[in-house]
C-alpha cells in the first residue's frame, strides 16, 4: 500500500490547491494513501472522507489547545497514562494509517510531541505493580501499524500479568487500510494466540461514516472476529461527516449488521484546529436521539460522551431548559456515577461552558475553547 505523506503528492489535488494547502500541512501533519483517497468524490468539495483526511484551511483558526483533554495529568511513566482506576494506557505508536484532521492527539504527529515511548519497560512495570489494573489499552497513534512481531512481543508481556484481563487495541486500520488485515495471516493467527476464553481480546474499531466501510474493510472485520477477537466500533461526533441523523443512523446500523456494536459517539474535543468539525453539545445530543431513533435495539447502543480532564461525561438527557449529564468514568473514585444538571446553554460546546450549576459541581478555572465569538 502507497502512503502519502506530502501534499504534492496527492495527485487529485491541483496546483492552485496544494499552494492553499501547505501552510495546514507545515502546522499539521498529513498521511494518507491510495486505497483512502479513492474512497472520496473529488467532484465534491464538501465530501465527507475528503474531511476526514485532506487538510482545510479552516484547519489553521486557532481555538482550542493540543492536550484538550489534559493527558499529561495522567502519563505516570513514559507511554503510560493512567486516569482511570482499572484501565490504564500504552500509547505504543507515533504513526496512524492516516492522519484523520479531527485528530484530538495530533500532537504527537508535530515535532512537540514526545508522548510515544519505543521502549515499554517503566510503563509494564507500572501496570504489573499496580494490580487494581484490570484492562490495558493499546494507542497511539495506530497499534496496527507497528510490525506484527513488535505487536506480539507487547502482548506476549501484557499476557504474562495475570490480573490484566482484558486488552483492548484501538485502530482505525480496517477503515484506513483493510489490507494490513487481509494480507497478513501472521496478524490474525497472533490475536486468535493472544485470546482466550476468560481473556479476550478487544479491537475498538474507528469507522466515522458508513462509506468507509467498503466490502475489503467488511472482510477485515470479519477475519478479525473469526480470531475470538471482540470488536466495537467508537466515532467523534463530527460536522460535515456525521452530523445527519440519516447518516449517523445508518453507520450505527451497518455496523450492527455486520457485529460491529456502537460503542461511544464522542463530543468532538476542543482541540486545537478543530473547531471546523465540532458541534454544540446540545445539537450533537438531539442529532444523537434522531439517529438512535433509526436503529434496532442492537445499533443503538452506543452513549454520547465527553472525554473531559475529569472524566469521561455522559449526556443523559434534556429538557426545554435543563440538560442532564453523569460520569460515566470518573478521573476522581468518589465522582463515579455523580449526575449533574445545567441550565441550556445552546452554545456550549464543551463541559467547561457549563457555568450555572445546579447540583453543586464546580469546576475550577474553565477554559472556553470553542465558546461563543
């Protein structure tokens, strides 16, 4: 497979294009490739892969921050965060099959960024000494753009901990690049060895509309499943791309056809150079209700959520003057499961913008990324 990783080498872009286009790239990275790109209608500016993967100018407003979630709160070793008390994890690779531009870690793409560390030792033995560690997620970046020989070594140590009994591999590899899957039986006899019946293993999926998911990228999700391994989809919320009911709905469905669950929609972080792509919180959360509202029972599984500095947030409801939310995970144990109730405010977008509080939650010294103008 041909990645491209220069502007000018994306041949469906004109001069005049690619000109507009350098100073996005200079700021953030691109990586694309060949079976990506023809996913797109290049007939049409406003195509929702072109978004996903070709670089915007609107790319260079800049509202929000590099770490909006604060994740350097929680890197206790190099490569390790961990902010929740079972799960911790291991961001293991610096490189995606694609760099989506809504990226919340586009950070360690840039020179700044030193978050990935090639040598795992301090963060396994921070996971063997903290017991309470019951799952472990592998990041990045994608994991499954390492070599499968480097792959297997880390879960060959992870299997080795007896109280780690869940490890999860976050990729976007089956919509980016389906063929790291089909063309390599290696891979697939590694997680069919790396499963087990009381420890499976877990591939959270990152398909972000329903053309990405192509016969090849269907094929790989089955031979993946046919390994033991379990697998769930999560997306961002994202203007442009999946912010139709009619389209989230259908993601949500076929994802379900094919065993795919809904696993998390996420409120698009406010990181720096996405404001193009983020939605209000309360706008997201009724185009959410609509398109669940389109789906069977097993496509509407999934929970609309912020993944804030706090903890993850789940929007639970609304009224004409009220909006509902609890933690679903808590940064903070005794914050597990609070419920909090706001006035409206149709210009939040973000936890942050919250200001009136109802139930007793403060927040100290919030910053309003994405706030009004």
């Amino acid at each position: 497979m041909k990645y491209l990783t220069k502007i000018e080498k994306t041949p469906q872009l004109d001069a005049e294009q690619i000109q507009r286009l350098r100073p996005v790239t200079e700021k953030f990275s691109y990586r694309s490739n060949e079976y990506y790109n023809k996913l797109i209608n290049w007939e049409d500016p406003d195509d929702p892969i072109r978004r996903i993967i070709i670089p915007d100018e609107r790319e260079l407003d800049m509202h929000g921050r590099l770490d909006a979630s604060s994740e350097a709160n929680y890197t206790l070793a190099p490569g390790l965060q961990h902010k929740y008390q079972f799960t911790a994890l291991l961001l293991v690779s610096e490189v995606c099959g694609g760099y989506c531009r809504f990226c919340f870690r586009k950070r360690i793409f840039m020179e700044e960024g030193e978050e990935i560390s090639r040598d795992l030792t301090e963060g396994l033995d921070y996971i063997r000494s903290h017991r309470e560690l019951n799952n472990v997620l592998l990041t990045g970046g994608d994991p499954l753009v390492l070599a499968t020989e480097k792959l297997d070594a880390i879960l060959a140590e992870l299997r080795k901990i007896d109280h780690v009994r869940i490890v999860r591999i976050g990729t976007k590899m089956p919509a980016f690049n389906p063929f790291r899957i089909l063309d390599d039986p290696k891979l697939l006899e590694m997680f069919e060895r790396h499963g087990s019946d009381d420890r499976k293993l877990y591939v959270m999926t990152h398909f972000n509309h329903p053309r990405e998911l192509t016969p090849e990228a269907r094929r790989a999700v089955t031979l993946l499943m046919k390994t033991g391994a379990v697998l769930a989809n999560q997306t961002p919320l994202l203007r442009g791309i999946n912010d139709d009911p009619a389209v989230l709905g259908e993601l949500f469905n076929e994802l379900s056809y094919i065993g795919v669950p809904p696993y998390y929609l996420f409120q698009c972080r406010p990181t720096l150079g996405n404001r193009m792509f983020s939605i209000p919180i309360e706008e997201g959360f009724e185009i959410f209700e609509k398109a669940r509202m389109l789906c069977s029972g097993t496509g509407k599984r999934a929970r609309f959520v912020m993944s804030h500095v706090t903890g993850k947030i789940e929007m639970v409801g609304r009224t004409e003057d009220l909006v509902y939310f609890r933690y679903h995970r808590a940064a903070n144990f005794d914050e597990k499961a609070r419920f909090m109730v706001f006035r409206s405010n149709p210009r939040a977008y973000w936890f942050d913008d919250y200001e009136e509080i109802l139930a007793g939650y403060s927040i100290e010294n919030p910053y309003r990324c994405f706030g009004p103008d």
